[in-house]
C-alpha cells in the first residue's frame, strides 16, 4: 500500500481540457490529501488554473507538452501522432514507469484504450481490456462491464470479465464473494446466443470460490441489484449504459415540467425541495463518473469527456480508490489462482460440453 | 380498411390467462366500439370473465380449447404440443384464415415468434421477423426494433428492419418520410462492427423515398427522440428496452421515497399531486405495452406477460391501430417499390463497397 497516491492526470483531455480537469484535481485533492499529481500537458495553460488553487499547485508537478489527441482522433491515427509525446500518451506512460499508480483522462477513449493497450500490455490470459463502472442501484451499487472497450467476444472474453468484474467489486464493495450476473435477454438457459451460454456452463463449473455465478441477469435486473456485477460484451453494455444514462435523465426533465406546472405543484415544489435536492443528489451522473480500464498491467481511469469540475473529481475519486484497495494485485490473484483461472476454465468448459 | 376490426386474442396467454385478457378486451372495446373479438381458450374460464362485461360478450365469440402454451415451453415444444389446438396456435390461425384481422397474445414470445412464423409465413425479401414497440419520448414517440425476436443478423437484416420500422411509424405518426437511425456505440462512421457499419453505408446509399436515414444513434439517444425509428438487432435492442424499464422503475421508487421522507416532503406531495399524477400517466409502463411482429404476413401483436387488464387493453389497442391504418399494405408496399426495395439495397451496397 503505498503512502502517497500519485496520480497521472491527462490535462488536455475531455472536451475543455485544463479548465476542468484542474478544479477537478484540485476538488479530489480535498478529499484526498495524500494524493500528489503529475499534470501533462500546456504547461501555460495548467499553470493559468494552478494558480487558482495553491494547495494542488504543492502538490502537482507540470510536465509540458503540445500534442494533444482529439476527440475525434481514430485509435490509430492517436497512436500514430501522439504516441511519446501527447499528453495522454505521457500519463499513461508515467504508470508503465512506475512513476505514478494510476492515469486518468478524459480524452477519446478508443485512443485511450488503444493507447494503454499498446504500452502497458494487457495481463497474462487476458486478450482484450474491459471499462468497467460503478451502476447505482436500488440496493447500492454494481459494477457493469464491459461498458464499450470492445465489441462481441467469445465465452473466454465473457469469463475473463466475470472474472475481472470479480476482483473489482470484491476490494470495492468489501465482500469476499461476490454475486456475478451474465446480461442476457431472458433468464431461462436457453436464452441468447451459444456463446454466453458457454460462458454460464463454464462459470457454472467453474464454481470459483472468489464469486458466486448467479446465472442470466436482464436488462432491467441491473438497477434492481440482481448481483454485484454484471458481464456483457462492450456493444451491448455500452448500449444497456447509455439508455439508462438517456431515462434518467428523461424522467428528470419529465419531473421538472410537472413541477413547474402549476402554482399548486410549484408551492408543493417548495415544501419538497429538500426531498427534491436528496434525490438530484442520488441521481447525480457525475457520482458514477470513471470507468476502470481492467485487464491492463497499470491502472487507467477513463471520465466522461464532456463532464465538469465535479465529474472529473469523481473519475479521479475512483482511481485513487483502485490503487488504495490493491486492484491489480487482486485480479492477478484471481486470474492466477491455482496456476491460472482462465486457463482451468478452458478445462472446466471441456468437461462439460 | 375493413368495417369491423375483428381481433383474435389468446385468452390463456399470460401469466394469469382469462381473468386479465377478457377485462382487458373489454376496456380496449369501450375505446373502438367498432372492434369484434374471437376468444380462445378454456370456454368456462372465459365464460366466466365475460358474464361481467355484457358489451363485450355481445362483440365476442368464443372457440374452446383446452391446449395451452406455457410460458416455460421451448418454442420447439410449444410448436410440437401446441400446433393445430393452443389458444395461441389457434389465434395466429384466425389471422391465417381471414377471420381476423390481428392476432393478440401476453403468451410465451418465443413460442409466438416460431408458430407466427411457422403458420403464416414471412413476407418476400424477409428472412426474421421482428419485434417493434412503441418508445415514449421527450419529443413524442418513437419506433424501436427488433426488441428481442431474434438476435445478431448481417447488414440485410438490419436494412430490412429499417425499412419495416419505417412503414410503422409512417402509417403510426402519419409522417410520409420518418427518420430512421442505427443504434449503435458512438455516432462517428467508424464505430460499431461491420454489419452495421455496411447497413448504415447502404442505407445512406439507398436514400429511400418513404425514410430519411440519418445516422447512427446512442442509448440515450433513444429516449431523446433522435429519429423517428431506431433500428437495432434484437439482443441488444432487448438490453436496451429493458435497461430504459428498469432505470425508471428504479427513478420512481427513489422520487417515492423522496416523498415520504419528511413530512415536509409529505406536505409539498399533497400540493404537487396533481403533477405527480400527470408524471405518472406519462410514465405508465401498461403505455407502451404491445410489440408488433413485424414481417410476417399477418399482423400479430405480443402482450407483455406480466401485465393487468389496463396494460393488455394497450396491447390490443396497438393491435386495432395497426390494422386501420393498413400497416401490412405500407410495409409490403415499401419492400416491394419499384421492384423490391431489399433486392435493390443490394445493388445499392455492391455500388458503395
């Protein structure tokens, strides 16, 4: 465990860059004043809202570069131009160096992914990285991956992030077993295609002692809490994510123009809005801002590139707290459990087809 | 457009049968006096129902069957057990024969799918039928499919989903040219896998006269009203439909909660009640229950399972809307312009690839 959290943050990422990623930096450091920051980036442009915030000025180091990856860059042509020098190439690179614990960024994601990809490997038995994220649900919180890292994939990918997803929730929620759901279309076993199926068999067989397989988990069994982590490939999580992102805030709008409806509502409003503001509160989509990037030999935290101060902080939040509770170290764990998990499910899936 | 709507109902689909179909059939009747029911099922347990709603027993006949679909049973069990003498086999053949103009059923999707499939046939051009459902919007409502009958499908596929999404929400909103978009991962060309990607190449290439294709959609852009339609296949559209669902179960337990907190909250809920009971109608799910399988030649409407009397009146309500505005002319009309517009995206894709 180390004493101080040093966290690589890519300044130029997101949609505004340094105007938000600092005040977000500087709102994480309050919460977490063992944390020390390594800022890439315009070194003008970091310094400008540095010198807003002193105590986050102590404790960053500015490394200065021009190359920025867009948002709209493609994954290649991110690599192709910014690798060693872009910001986002530099953050990553500070955690591949050993320099800093984890890397945040609130830059183009397929660049992040191919970017940490390409420079820290992924983990042994790994083929391709997940993002994964933390869902509120009425019972508290899931983790949900694959959130778009990738798309499709066979019953070894799904495996492998059940097995991922395992290792997250379990040092984030504190519980030494916990439930994995698959998300599918039904929850009967004949339900969706041959490969998820195989997954179920194999984690079935499998029977880790790390989590419990509960089976299929619907579209809706996410918010209901049906299991502490559910695993889909990257399409359909991403999909499943961004509808119920769309909902909730579609039913907050819908929730606003009844309240404004009226002066009966309006007074009603009134005598309501503590209730009101606890429920925003709840609701906050900056609250499960940062998806995990899983599978990689670093920690790499992706936020929303169009969040603010607020959100950034969030993302950074969920870093720092990946590194306090030793993720790494517990997927390897479980990954390498009795020589290799993966590599056992390859047994357990032959032994029962 | 025929005098009468005749309309055959499953009355055992469901998970409770009788006792939620013939009070559903009666509600949806007082709304479209001009509609006649064929009722099949166990003749008692419907009977039983129809002494209560007088208007609808002089508007119905009933065809006794003992056979029933459970909603457990394979659809290859179903077919086997349940061909020839179901309710729900026996509804679908209703619709075969002419004798009415739609079928209804809250009975077991995939057994529906096959015998639907099996009895009537798909239309030319139409390898899978599909699932479409009515999606309520910020900006009104909009067409989403396939939501779960079958799942993956090549760039033909989704081509023709668009085409037959397209001629539902034409005739539905009464729009000559409606907006289609693909559901995908990102809304930039490159995202998402190939099928979808060549189906959004021949889509653009087809420019169709009866739809305005414009582009790729992301989750949340469903519920903002990004297009008219929202093509998908039906695993993920299925994740999506469900993730929606749940995500504003979930808001309305929290805003209940909010409520109930103090009795501050308490007073502004007697003054706001009004508001909360608008929000409620706006969000009541029974709205939008009512799947149209679409791409058979007949028109078959899917209840939800679990829904009460209020909830099937809708399914049956889409059931009647679809056939007075003629919906199988437009969409055989559409598939087969100028020659067939399927065969044609064809020619469309080779020219562009």
């Amino acid at each position: 465990m180390p004493q101080k959290v040093r966290i690589a943050l890519d300044a130029m990422g997101g949609d505004v860059g340094a105007s938000v990623v600092i005040p977000g930096a500087a709102i994480a450091l309050r919460r977490h004043p063992d944390a020390e920051f390594l800022l890439y980036g315009n070194s003008k442009l970091i310094d400008e809202q540095l010198a807003k915030y002193p105590a986050l000025k102590a404790a960053s180091r500015v490394v200065h570069t021009d190359v920025t990856v867009a948002m709209h860059d493609k994954p290649s042509q991110a690599l192709r131009r910014g690798r060693k020098s872009s910001s986002m190439w530099l953050a990553i690179d500070a955690v591949k160096k050993g320099e800093a614990h984890v890397a945040v960024s609130a830059g183009n994601t397929g660049a992040l992914m191919a970017m940490a990809r390409f420079h820290l490997h992924t983990m042994p038995g790994i083929d391709r990285p997940a993002i994964a994220g933390v869902w509120p649900t009425a019972r508290g919180e899931s983790v949900v991956l694959d959130l778009g890292a990738s798309i499709g994939g066979d019953h070894h990918h799904l495996v492998a992030l059940a097995v991922m997803g395992g290792a997250m929730a379990s040092v984030l929620f504190g519980k030494p077993r916990p439930t994995v759901g698959l998300l599918n279309i039904g929850v009967e076993e004949v339900k969706g295609g041959e490969e998820i199926r195989k997954a179920s068999e194999q984690l079935r067989a499998m029977n880790l002692p790390e989590l419990e397989y509960i089976g299929f988990v619907e579209g809706d069994g996410i918010g209901m809490g049906a299991a502490d982590v559910i695993v889909s490939e990257g399409f359909s999580g991403n999909i499943a994510l961004k509808a119920a992102e769309g909902t909730a805030r579609q039913m907050a709008d819908f929730l606003r123009q009844a309240m404004a409806a009226s002066w009966m509502s309006r007074i009603g409003y009134l005598f309501a809005r503590k209730a009101f503001k606890a429920l925003r509160d709840k609701l906050d989509p900056n609250k499960s801002n940062g998806g995990v990037l899983l599978g990689l030999k670093g920690v790499v935290v992706k936020s929303h590139g169009g969040t603010n101060a607020e959100g950034f902080a969030y993302a950074v939040d969920v870093g720092y707290e990946m590194v306090r509770c030793d993720l790494l170290t517990k997927i390897n764990q479980m990954l390498n459990r009795d020589g290799s998990a993966l590599a056992q499910a390859q047994t357990a899936q032959e032994a029962v087809s």
